[in-house]
C-alpha cells in the first residue's frame, strides 16, 4: 500500500503482546515451506467455511495484493536478491510477493461478528468482494451485528463504506483500540470516513475483553498506534486473528527482524512480530492471518532462527 497513506497515519506503539496459553491440537505436519495455494483452491463463492469450537466461521475472500520485490516494501535494508533467495528455497516467484486479502466471519448464536472489512475500492489492492463473499456465506450486510477493526490501514476498513459513503454494515458496532481511533480521527485522509462511521464506533483500551467470554483484544504493537490481533474463544478452543502483525506467509514468519515498509514504528514491530510467532510456535496457537494465503488458517512452528507457516485445511 502507498507509503505516504501509513506516514500520515503519524504511526508509533510500544511492544505488547499477550495471548492465552491454551494451545489446542493439530496433526503433526513436517515443518516444510508451505507454497500459497493455485488460483483454483479459492472458491468461485468467496467462502471457506470451518469451525471454532462450536462456532461457525468462514474465510471470506476479498482480493489480492501483489507487492513487487523491488527493496522498497518488504526486507529493507536488504537487497532485493537477498529476499528473492527466501522465495526461491520456498518455491515462490522471486520477482513479486502477493498477500490475500480475506476478512473474518463468525457466528455467536445471534451475534454475526466480521474481523475487518478488505479494501474496497483502494488502488493499490484487487480487491472489494467482501459484500459478494458475505452474500455467498449467507449473510446480508444488515445481518453483521459487531464489527472487529484491527487498524485503520486502507485494506483493512476499505469495505465499511459502500459506494455512496454509507455505511455498508448499518447495523454493526464498530469495534477499535482508542489508540487507533485517535490516530484515524487525526488523519486529515480519513477524516470522511471517520465522520460517517463515528456514531458506530465502540472504542476500548487496548487488551480489553471487548465481548467477554467470546473476544479480546491482543495489543501486537509498532505497526499504528494502537494495532490490535483479536483472540476468539468458544470454550477451550481458541483462534487468534493476527491483524497485520505478520504480512507475508514466507518472508515474514521466515525473517521477523526484516522490516516491512508498512510498519510505523519498525523496531518494535519487529520485536512485536517475533514475540508474536515465539509465543504461537511454543503454545501451537491456531491462528488466522488476514494477509497470508486463502484461507490463512494454520499455525506456526520454529525453524532454525525464525518460524514457519503450517496451513490448516479447514
């Protein structure tokens, strides 16, 4: 995304990650690369369904982005060969890197909980089919009663707005970090969709229990000012949806300490980031990652000095 729409989000945070020590079960899976699934593993409909606990939960495909391998967005500070050579050994394309784009659904008995909206019409993403996708999982836009915002990065509320500048979910409380709500209220380039959404928004402070017993916030610092993941939990089983705390399936899980253009605050991102994947790796928490390949279920295992994707097939 266009660096100039993060340095106007005036981006800053200190470190702070906590999650649950629950770590439920998952077969045992060698820790090999994991290559993103063919064009043809995403359904024409949008929509991967599985389970959290006794919830119901779906991927809900939006779009891509694709990010050259140019030294400008992800490794800075290394060469662009440096980075093509992590693609290389994990069977990637060396030249570009691509990041799904595919926000949450979940079903809490009369609740419909949506984490994050996709990117709507932004420029720099393929996306925008958040509303056919919802369709597709049998949900209409009026249906979606909480809203999880995990930042307020173009591809993340992108979709809260529909063509007209209305609400595209009328009838969902909008969830965000008081952090992250002041800092998207101080920006001049979002102030109309601040306005139009305000009257929705439930800001909270970071780490709260946002609906207790069935969400909390996870502070995951350094990216904006007041980046939350989001733990969900349905009994003893646990998903901890992980925002932008980790962007691309290799290169960040692989190398946590190379920065990525996006964060605001690059060495506590990087802190942030690995102790993020330390804790998922040591607990084999079950995570989601909004940016990783559809469907972006999995979990992380360490390998050597970083960690590696482990994808669920849900």
């Amino acid at each position: 995304m266009p660096i100039h729409i993060l340095r106007n989000l005036g981006l800053a945070g200190l470190l702070a990650v906590t999650t649950a020590a629950h770590a439920d079960p998952i077969q045992a899976q060698p820790a090999s690369p994991a290559t993103p699934p063919a064009a043809s593993a995403i359904p024409a409909h949008g929509v991967t369904r599985f389970k959290i606990g006794s919830l119901e939960a779906a991927a809900l495909f939006d779009g891509t982005i694709t990010i050259a391998n140019d030294g400008k967005t992800f490794g800075l500070g290394h060469s662009p060969a440096e980075v093509a050579a992590v693609l290389k050994a994990n069977g990637l394309r060396q030249d570009q890197l691509e990041l799904g784009i595919q926000p949450l659904l979940v079903r809490s008995g009369a609740r419909v909980l949506l984490f994050d909206t996709g990117a709507g019409d932004a420029s720099f993403a393929r996306g925008g089919h958040i509303q056919a996708s919802l369709r597709a999982a049998g949900v209409g836009p009026a249906q979606v009663t909480d809203i999880f915002i995990s930042h307020a990065h173009p591809d993340h509320v992108g979709g809260l707005l529909g063509s007209g500048g209305g609400l595209a979910f009328p009838n969902a409380a909008i969830h965000l970090s008081a952090p992250e709500w002041a800092a998207m209220r101080a920006n001049k380039d979002q102030a109309a969709l601040a306005a139009a959404i305000a009257p929705k928004v439930i800001a909270f402070a970071p780490g709260a229990a946002v609906l207790p017993g069935l969400v909390t916030a996870v502070p995951v610092n350094g990216h904006t000012p007041g980046h939350s993941a989001y733990e969900i939990a349905s009994g003893p089983d646990r998903l901890l949806y992980i925002g932008d705390s980790a962007h691309h399936f290799v290169i960040s899980v692989q190398k946590p300490e190379w920065t990525v253009e996006f964060d605001g605050d690059a060495p506590t991102a990087q802190a942030s980031r690995r102790a993020l994947l330390r804790r998922a790796a040591d607990q084999n928490l079950r995570l989601y990652a909004v940016h990783f390949p559809y469907p972006g279920v999995g979990r992380v295992k360490a390998q050597g000095d970083g960690f590696v994707w482990i994808p669920e097939t849900p």
